[in-house]
C-alpha cells in the first residue's frame, strides 16, 4: 500500500487548479458555487482518496479525478438529489427489493451502512430506477450524513462502515450480476475509499465459497478492509458500535438472522430497509424537498462507467463459481443475465 506524502498531495492539487471551469464547479477547486459536492470543504482528504485508490501515482489519480468528474458533469450528478423517484409507490417498490439502509454510527462516528445482499433482488423497477436511488443515497451520504457527523464528533468524518448480510443468497443472484457489475464500478471510479471497512455477516456456503477464489484476486488495499464475521457478528460487531447502531439482522446471538424484523423482550425493532425507517423518510423528504417538481418523469438515465479489467475479472470468476456449485449440486435452472 502506497504511503501518500504532503509532497504527492501538492502536486495533484496543482494539477487539478488547472482543469476547466466545469470541472472546477463541480469538484469545488473554485469559489464558484457556494455548495461544495464532492470535497465539502475538506479537498486534501478527498484528494488523498484518489491518490490512494491509485496507490500514490498522481497521474493516475488526475485522470481518475478528472474522468470522476467529466461523469458528474455530463450526467448531472450535482442535481440528482432534486430528483425524486415517484410515485411514492414506485419508491416503495425499490426499497422493498434493493435492500440498503443505515443503523446508526460507530463508537468512532462513522456511519453503518446496512446492505441485505442475500434478500435483494432487483426486481421492481428498471435498472436505471435502482442505480439512481444507489447514487441518491451516495450523494445524500456525502453530502448530509458524513458533514452532520463531522460537525457532531468534532473531527474530520469522510468513511462508513457497512455491514453486509448474506442471508438468503441463491444462485439466482447470478442474474442480477450486470446491475451489481454497474453499481460496483460507480462506486470503484467515482467514490473511491469512502468505505473503511466491510463486514460480511450470515454468509452461507456459496458465499463462502465464491470468497474463497475472488479473495486473491483483489488488491491488497481491498483485501484489508473485508472482514468475514462467524454468524451475524454481533459480538465483533459490539466492540466498534453500540447495540442500538446494530442492525436489525444482526441483533439476534445466533447466526441465520435473516428476516426483516427481530424482536427482544416484545418490541418490534426497525427495520432499516424500509421506506418507513427514519433514514428514508430524512432521505425521500430532504430529495423532495430540494425538486423542482414532484410530478413522475422516470428514471434518471445515468451512464455507466467502464470497469477496469480486475473487476471485470471478479465478476467472471464470480460467474463461474456461481455456475460450479450449480452444476455440482445438480440445478439445472437456466440462469439469464438480466438488467437491460
């Protein structure tokens, strides 16, 4: 892992004095716009992430930055959070399928991001529908929560953490793998190093399984920040945040905890996927609030970046573990790519 020095960070924000004013707007290297979208006030800690995610080579990190840019410029990033997804149903329906919310914060402050990789399935809406609302909840986390939690901790918040649950995976993922494949390369070339840690709970044998190959093929960097927790990783899961900042799927002592909600001594606890959940209604009010119209206009039509050769690489190797166990046990399914 390359050790990023003062020296190396001078000279990329040199570099990136020089861009154009486009992208200067959007980055905030300029007092243009008094809403800073990507460093929020903080460029040296944003730039040090691209240079990380690129292991010190500053050259490599200008392009990165610039291409990052370039993207939120053309497909207008800065405004997808005036963009609200309605009818509220169609919302509802999203939610409901692709699995996200947020729990709490750490000890430390940073934010817990709960993911149900298991029990999502994608399969209410358009692929244009679920990568808006991934890049709304991006853009609300940059935006809102890490600022809001800076200002409450009193030190500089840039990371979450997110808590993975695996319960439920099928080899029926597998046909969701183009719409993973998108979302992931967003993320990789557009939000690089805004996750510290990984958490991967109630994994089950195809999980564990397809970890086992793809584990060597991703950077070092990458490999350090996956952790893989024996059942629903409670008790590790304790010593970096409180009970309350659990999530629910991971509240119960055993492993398996897969259902949407849990309870203890009687009481029904939150599930943090559900539109009802305090985080969405913050989210869906606070995207409403900042439209210009709440009337239906569909999607938000984003292109997808593409991905660099490693992750094209994992998402072959994923496929093919997928297709081994199949054959191996015996499922003679036809599984179809979708997410067109």
């Amino acid at each position: 892992m390359a050790f990023i020095t003062e020296e190396i960070i001078k000279q990329l924000q040199t570099q990136m004095e020089k861009i154009d004013e486009p992208l200067k707007i959007t980055f905030q290297v300029s007092d243009c716009c008094p809403f800073p979208n990507v460093h929020n006030g903080y460029q040296r800690e944003n730039l040090v992430r691209f240079l990380k995610a690129r292991d010190g080579n500053v050259s490599n990190a200008q392009k990165m930055l610039i291409d990052c840019l370039n993207w939120r410029v053309q497909n207008e990033i800065d405004d997808i959070l005036t963009k609200p997804i309605t009818p509220t149903d169609v919302y509802r329906a999203i939610r409901n399928s692709q699995l996200v919310g947020t729990s709490g914060n750490t000890k430390e402050g940073l934010p817990v991001i709960a993911i149900g990789a298991g029990l999502s399935t994608f399969d209410n809406a358009s692929i244009n529908y679920y990568v808006q609302s991934h890049i709304q909840m991006n853009e609300y986390r940059d935006r809102v929560m890490l600022p809001r939690a800076t200002k409450k901790y009193g030190r500089y918040i840039g990371t979450c953490v997110k808590i993975l649950d695996m319960t439920g995976l099928r080899l029926s993922a597998l046909n969701q793998i183009k719409l993973l494949s998108a979302i992931s390369t967003i993320d990789d070339l557009n939000y690089p190093e805004k996750t510290e840690t990984y958490y991967i709970v109630n994994a089950p044998y195809i999980f564990s399984s397809c970890w086992k190959v793809v584990r060597p093929l991703l950077q070092e960097r990458t490999r350090k920040k996956v952790r893989l927790l024996s059942g629903s990783g409670r008790d590790e899961l304790l010593k970096i945040m409180d009970y309350e900042s659990l999530p629910h799927f991971c509240r119960s002592e055993g492993s398996g905890s897969g259902s949407s909600r849990h309870s203890r001594n009687g009481t029904a606890l939150s599930d943090c996927y559900s539109l009802d959940h305090p985080f969405h209604q913050q989210l869906y009010n606070y995207i409403k609030d900042q439209a210009i119209s709440v009337a239906p206009t569909g999607s938000v039509h984003v292109d997808f970046p593409e991905p660099d050769a490693e992750d094209v690489n994992i998402a072959q190797t994923i496929e093919s573990e997928f297709q081994r166990i199949g054959n191996q046990n015996g499922v003679c399914h036809e599984l179809k790519i979708t997410g067109d």
